[in-house]
C-alpha cells in the first residue's frame, strides 16, 4: 500500500445533543419527539466535501464558509454524511404525510402484532381550526370557543365510542389486524425513524412551511429547533438562511423587477401583461391571479414598488 | 458518429393489457384497481438484458429462457424498465402498509383539498376473523354468524356517527384538514400509484404471501393474476415458478437435509441438536422452536422424513 | 362498486415525441442520445395533480397554470408520473458523473460479456480546454491550436496503444473482465436509462448550469432541447422560467437588497460587513469573498445597484 | 404527555469494531478499506424489530432468534436501522460496478478540483486470468507466467506513458476535468461510502458470489468478514447461513425434488422433460441447458441422485 498516513479517528462528540439523548420532547396533547441515536456532525459534512474537493481546501475556506457554500449550491452528498435516529410518537392522520417522504428508514409499532396504543389526538375548545378560503388545504383562525367546546365533547364521546368498540372485538377474540379498522384517524402510533441531515432538511423545508398542516409543522418545529439545531448548528444556520428565509424569483420576476428597480416601468408593465397577471374584471379591479399574488409578496420582501399597485 | 444501424422503434403492443385499460377491477366491498398506462413488456425486458450482455446472446437463448435466467439469478435490472402506473380506491389502513414500499411514485387523493371519501371498508356477517393463536400477527377462521352479525351491526353505526360528525364539522366551516381527523382508519381513499415492474414484483410477492393482512392480499392477487400476468406473462410465469412456489434453504437446512438423504441419520440428528431445535420439555415432548417447524414444513414439501418425527 | 364513473382511457399522443423517437442525436464526436420509450406528457402531470387536489379544481386553474404552480412551489410528485427511456452512447468518464444520480433504471452495455466498443471521445485541436484560475472545477478558454495538435496527436497515439493493448490481451485469451483495465476513461459506452420527468428535471438543473463539465452539459442540453421540449412542452418552459433562468435569495441577500432599494444603504452596508463581506486587504480593496460575489452578480441580474462598488 | 417511561440511552458500544476504527485493511496492490464511523449493532436491529411487534416478544425470543428470524424472513427493516461510514480506496474500474448500488451515499475524490491519484491497480505476471468458457461473463485459471510477465511489462509502460501525457497536460495549463479523460479505467479513486446494514449485506450477497469479478470480491470480502462481522457479529453469522450458504429452490425444482427422493422417478422424469431439460443432442447426450445444469448442482448438495445421471 501507498504511504498514505491516515489520521486518528475518534468519535466525534456532540456534547449539545448528547445532554438530550434519549429525552423526550413533548408535542401536540401526547406526542413527543426524541433522539435515540446519531452519527456524524457539522465536521462530517466539511470532511466529506473534502475528500470531493481534495486537499488544499483546507486553508482556503473555514468550516463556517464551506457549508455555507454547499448549502447555497445545493450540493447535497456531504450532508447525507450525518444520520440521525429518532423515536416518534404521532397521530396516524400527521404519520400519513410524513411516510411520504421515501427516503427515510422506518421500523413502526405494529397494530397487528400488538394492542393499539390506547390514545388519540384530542382537540380543545380553543384550537379548532377555520377552513381557509384563500388556501383550498389551509386553516385560518379558530371557531368560537362555545362551538368549539361542543365539538370537543363531542370528539371525546366518539373515542370512547370507538375504542370500546375496539375492546369489545379484541375480547371476543377478533384478529387484533381486523379489530383496529374503525380507530379514529387521531390514534397515537410509535416508529423509530432514521433519517440522513440532508434529507432530514428536505423533509423539515417542506413541513415547517406555513403551509404545511399545524400538526406535523409542531414535531417539525420541534426537530428543528431542538434537534437539528444542537447537532450540527452551522448546517441549521445556513439552512435558516438559505432556505427557511430565503426567495427564489423565476426569470419573468426577475426581469420585471429589475425593469422596474431601474425605472423602466413600461417594459415591467409589458412584461407583466404578457404574463396575463393585470387582467381585470369588469369594475376594473385586477382578476385574482395566483401567480402575480405571489410575486406582489416576494416583490414586497424587497421593498419594490409595483407600478399596478400605486 | 460510427456506421451504426439502429433498429426502428415502435411502441411495443400488449393487445391483452391494452383490452382492460382503464377497467376497474373490484376489490373488498368498495375499492378497486385499474391500469391507467404503461410502459415495456417482456419483450423490453429482454432488449434491456441483451444491451447488457451486447450481441450475440440473441441466438444462443430464447426469450424465455432469458427471462427465466434474469428471475432466477435476481438480475433485477431489466424488469426495472417496465413501468406501469395503477388508480387504485384502498382502504386508508390498507394503504398505510402499501406505502411502506417506498420505490414508488404517488399522487394520492387529499382529504385537506376535498371532502373526504365517503365510504369505508364495511365487513359482512360472516367476515369477521379470529386471532390466530400461533400466530401473533394472523388471523384463522371466522367468528360465528350470530355474533358476526352484531359486530356488522355496530360497525355500521360507528360508521354513521363518524361521518355525522365529519359532516357537521364541515358544515360548521372546521377545516376540512382537521374536520377529518376521526374519519375510521377503514375510509376509503384513492391514488395513482406508479411502479417499476421489478419493484412490484418485490411488492406482491411480500402482499400475495399468506402472512400478508387479507385486505392487501386480495388487491395484490388482482395485481398480479389480473393485470401483471395479462403485462408480462414470461415474467409473472418465471415470478410464479421461481419467487411465489419457492423455498430457500438455510446452509443449516441443506445440511441437515443432506445428511438424512443419505441416510447418515446420526450427523442430520448431532446438527438439529446442536441449534437447539430438539430440546424438549419435561413430558418428553419437542419445546416450540420457530426454526424447526419452519424447517418441518419445508422437508415436508421436499417429502423429506425427518428422523425426529417418526 | 360505488357508482363512479370512469373516464375513458386512451393512449395519450404526443406527436412531437413520436416523430423522433429512435432518432439518434448525435453529441460529441461518437456519442448520442435517442428516445426508446416513454410514458405520459403534461396531461399526465395534470391529471395527476388533480388526483391529489380532487374535483372542482379543473374549472379554476387551467393546464399551463397548474403545471407552473406545481414548478413554483416544488410540488414534485406529479411530475414523477412521466417516465422516459433513452438509448445514450457515452464516454465512461462522462458516464461516471451521470450514474451518480441514483434514481435512475440502468441498463448498461457490458465489457464482461462483450469486447469494449471500439471508440473513445477525442479531441479536435482546437478543444483543449485551459484550467480555469477562479474555479478549481472548471475550465476557461482552449489552448491554441499549435499546442492543441501536438495534443491531439498524442491522444490518438495513446488511444490506438491502449487499443492494441486491449486486443492483443483479448487474443492471448485473457478474460475480457480483466483485459479492459486500462482502457482509456474516455472509451464510449452505451445504456438504457429510465428515468422519471421529476428526476430528469433535476439532472437537467444541474447539468445544463454552466459549471457542470462541457461533456455532460452536451448530453443535458441535447435531451432538454431536443426531447423535454417536444415531450412535455409546458413542463419544459415552467422549467425554463422557474429553474434554468431562476435566482434563489437568501434571508441575508434579501435583507441587504431590501435595504438599498428603500435608500436605507447604512442598515445594508452594516448587514454586509457583519456577515464578512467587506473586509479589505492593505490596500484597501475587498478581499476576495465567494458569498459575496456570487451576491453581486444576482444584485446585477436585479439592476440594484451596491454601495460598495460604486 | 402518558406516563411512559423511557429507557435510559447510552451509546451502544461495539468493542470489536472500535478497535479497528479507521485502520485500513489493504485490498489488491495499493487499495483499501477502513471504517470512519458507524451507528447501531445487533442490538439496535433488535430495538427496531420489537418497536414493530411490541412488547411481550422480549420474553419469547432471545435476540440471536429474533435476527435469525428477521433474516430468514427478509424482515430488512430492522437491519436498516445500523449504518456505517468506510472510506475506500479501489480502481475506477472496480468503482463502476461499486456504485451501481444506489442505495448508498458517497462523496467521492474529485479529479475535476484535484490532480488524480498516482497510482493505478496492476498485475503481477501470475495473476493474468483467462476467459471462461462456460461462463461468458468470468474467468477461469491463468495465463502462464512467461505470458503473464510480458502483459505485466506492457502494463506498466501503458501506466507510465498515460501518466506522462496526464502530467504534461496539467503541466500546460490543460484543465484537470479534460486531462485525466485518457488515465487507464484501473486508476484508483478514493470515496467515503456510507450504508446501512441491510443495503451493505444486499451489496455483499451480490459481490462476493463466485460470480463477481476478482477485485470487487476482494473489496467485498474484506468488508464483510473484517468489519461486518466484527460490527454485528449475529447478523453476520445469520447472513452466512441465510444468504452466502443457501439455496433457493423454484416450484418446479421442488416438484422434481420431491418425486424423485419419493421415489416416483416416472414423474420426476416427466416434468424434467415437460421443463425441456432433457432434450440429447443426436448422438444421444443431453444439450446443454442451463436450467437443468444449476438444477443437478444443487440436487447434488442435497445428496439427491438424478436419474438421468445414473
């Protein structure tokens, strides 16, 4: 073998996350969230890059930088260098959207091996939640508490309802796999779920978004801030930048907004037409129109002044 | 670029799958499973080997002998070029195994957009299954028909109150995001589902197996005796042959098996007791051991007689 | 069964695609991409978007508009329900940076069983590609053609060696698994590769960016241009505008740009400096700072002009 | 929160595995592996699997039993629960064949941003391997030393004279992404490669089957009985049981099977002829089929007498 030295390997220590192994974080009215296992940290990613990159990095960029510099760019494979185990405790509804993220490992209780865990979501008077009318899959607001004091009644009774049902079929002696079909949705389940930082990331993106649903965006909140944050805190802070705070403007936007920053505002004016963004209604108003809507936002984020909204 | 011909390309026909496009097959009480598109057939199977293996192989081996050969040896590559895409009406406790195959891509019906489905999976009478005893995952036979008859009966009325209670909650203006938080686990939901035709034989052969829940046995038989067997017959002809009816032996197995056939009954008795499988309990009798009737069974099948149960 | 109805189900066409398919496009000088099969088009992506998003949307949202919006917000899933099959002839070197995208179905020709193919990419005189100084990965500007024909000379030399090397090896009766080993990395080979329009997409996205290696960039712009084009043409100019032409903004760049367009330049100037971007040598000029010079380019895309570097 | 309680975490420590962090066990001339770091053991594939089956399994089974069962019964779940991070050196061409797997994470050296490595896998003048015959993808014995020192010879020269050009062009400015384009396929690269156990064990099934080529059974080798077997020494053994010691028997070699040790030769002979196995040539010796040919070797390592080869 060529003459290669290779350097120690130690164990590298997380002496954050290792004080909260094994501790359980607490969500919803009986969910919790806690890490069982790890492996890797913020040095892992600038080592992996390192080896892509070769030698001579070293000196030219600090560990702060590189990361950032990878997260900007989406080069993606170093942060698949940290793996992260986590034991879970969910509602089955909020379970359904999480398993659609493909790319995790996943061992959950089994309801037909074992007795259902005997717990499901509940919902007090003062959190139910109000459809939204701009947002076909939001919510906005609360129902007043007196109503919702009647539906929380109402929510008890149905799993009492369900689970004695529940109990009655497993005494008289129905397949545990059969008996369970008529749980509530809310029912509590338990997985141990293992997941790599990068994709991890991907998943936290997509469900600590405002317009993700209020349940999974508390255990993504919870993963994040308590989690994600005390293992590899360079990696977070670059994400909360580059991708929780961050916009993406497509090319129309950005050649609209850069006619209007520099005071062509015929040509953004044009430009937007074209789009078919400033087509208006018969009072003149402008038609709804999903895609000026969200750049009128973004443009605000850079305190550009649109010419159609003077 | 080099003096190579190139074969002409036309879509491939498969005149029998081609005849059910689009027609529902009924599985349970109320779901089904259809073909919406497709993509290959046998005949890509072999034309993906054959850029593996490069020319030549043309004339030595038939098609399906080829097939036989790929299946048999789990190339799995060339069945991966078949692509075919289901929509599927499944039961939500169903579909939770279902996704657990994360090789797939899916558009599922969202209960946050629109209102939920409004039908579950109803069991009659005589459908009700009995634990199994051995089994602690199973089930094995049906509870009598009297006593069928009051679960169905309550079955229904849960049934009932929950989509009351749904609807109520919907009228009330609840997010339909939360309103359908205690819908039963057994509320039927829809999806495009779209798979590989390696990764769907991994599929059934794990959900056509006879541990698998009745529920996802009878959409995986439909699968496969209705549709892949019309897709790809030499593939589901070699997948019947070399995945659904057949038995892997540990080296453990062979050696046991090995020695009795030779009738050096000694060595086949010295190996059993030496993994533990002939221990007994006081009465003489052989103690459980998962291994050993697993492995009774196979012998049985190779009609093989084992000197320990003369 | 409920009493659903089904839509009818017929092969969706797409005329464009069918007019090119087994055509070979030529890329480099022995190489090509050429389309074998395929599955699905935008209506695919539409149907299967309204899958998720239920009855009713139809009326509101027309084709274009739903396509762009699942681009705009990275809904991906609907777009994995289009599948594409390519017959590629690539140089090993090349064919090494794209099996690193893992979601593939690979078939690839194989120098086990069959002699290698006889060709490796050369190099015309004037294609010597100089290092670039600025980017440790890339290169800029060729060599002149002096030096160019000494090189290409040398290569075809050391190709015609390797190859007589190889073929004297495959006389002598030496295993073709073995004699291949020091062919050159730029040797062809051919493979079918499958793949979802999600999955292409994102090859695409970061192999047509201009870092990518001149070689891959060929292959991509080839497949975007002369085949995502004509296979999913709304998906492609969603892709155009949200992907290719597109600037992502990080929270920081946001703030820093927000500023100086409301003329509050102290509160950007300070958010600059904290974050390290201003720092100078002895001289006075700014040290290099990749964060912030890829910022200026997109602040230039914006027209936003930076108070440091007036 | 429930009144559970939660188990007190400590990291699991694996001794045997600790002791050889990061030392590299030498693979063919100048190759190697080593373990960076790793996550779970055996008794994490026992943690998983009782999350799924509850509690109450603790009692009954004793861990070797559990991993025997889970192996035996494809259970993969639990073993992905164990992931390891090795750091590999291997020849480009060996690489190939390596990353085919795509379950894996890598980061690779990158010969784009640094110069390649100096060194390529050669050939000592016995270890030239001839063609097989029979297996058209293998090899078989080796050339005589006389032949195998003048490939040896002509081996090196290729080496020299392609490192030659390689440093002349870099020497001239020539960019490293172009230069390396003509290095031999057996240049070594290095790579992190990042896995869990179940993909690993997936990996060494395939790769150190006889039927692997040399070097990546080498590689495999090493990995399995260095490090696996150190890292989970249960799974190990029940993986050389279940996997490299089996045979797996199709439908119709059991029916075989089992009418002949019944001794209904007639219908053995039957369904042997129905399956086309035992079509002679004209001088009366059987043809060579493939099928029939794996068939008698495994009959045979069930001590099985054929009775058409009497």
């Amino acid at each position: 073998m060529s003459n290669q030295k290779f350097e120690k390997i130690e164990a590298i220590k997380v002496t954050e996350l290792d004080k909260i192994l094994g501790k359980p974080f607490p969500v919803l009215n009986d969910g919790f969230v806690r890490v069982i296992d790890y492996m890797g940290t913020d040095e892992s990613i600038v080592q992996a890059a390192r080896v892509s990159y070769g030698k001579g990095t070293k000196q030219v960029q600090q560990d702060r930088g590189l990361i950032r510099y990878l997260m900007r760019h989406r080069h993606t494979t170093p942060f698949e260098m940290c793996e992260i185990k986590l034991h879970l405790r969910v509602p089955m509804d909020c379970w359904r959207q999480w398993i659609r993220h493909r790319t995790a490992n996943i061992n959950e209780y089994s309801t037909r091996y074992s007795i259902a865990i005997d717990a499901a979501q509940t919902t007090a008077k003062n959190e139910w939640r109000i459809q939204s009318k701009s947002n076909k899959q939001g919510s906005e607001g609360f129902a007043d508490e007196k109503l919702g004091e009647e539906l929380t009644l109402e929510e008890l009774k149905l799993h009492d309802l369900s689970r004695n049902i529940y109990n009655k079929r497993i005494d008289l002696g129905i397949a545990r796999e059969q008996a369970r079909k008529d749980l509530p949705l809310a029912t509590y389940t338990e997985a141990y779920w293992k997941i790599d930082l990068h994709n991890l990331l991907h998943f936290l993106e997509l469900r600590m978004d405002k317009h993700a649903q209020y349940e999974i965006r508390k255990y993504s909140e919870t993963i994040g801030y308590e989690i994600v944050k005390r293992w590899a805190p360079l990696a977070w802070e670059a994400f909360e930048d580059y991708r929780l705070g961050s916009r993406e403007f497509s090319k129309l936007e950005l050649d609209v907004l850069s006619s209007i920053i520099k005071n062509d505002t015929e040509t953004g004016l044009k430009l937007a037409e074209r789009a078919g963004w400033l087509e208006t209604r018969k009072d003149g108003s402008l038609k709804q129109n999903l895609e000026r809507i969200e750049f009128e936002e973004k443009a605000y984020r850079l305190s550009v002044k649109l010419p159609w909204r003077v």
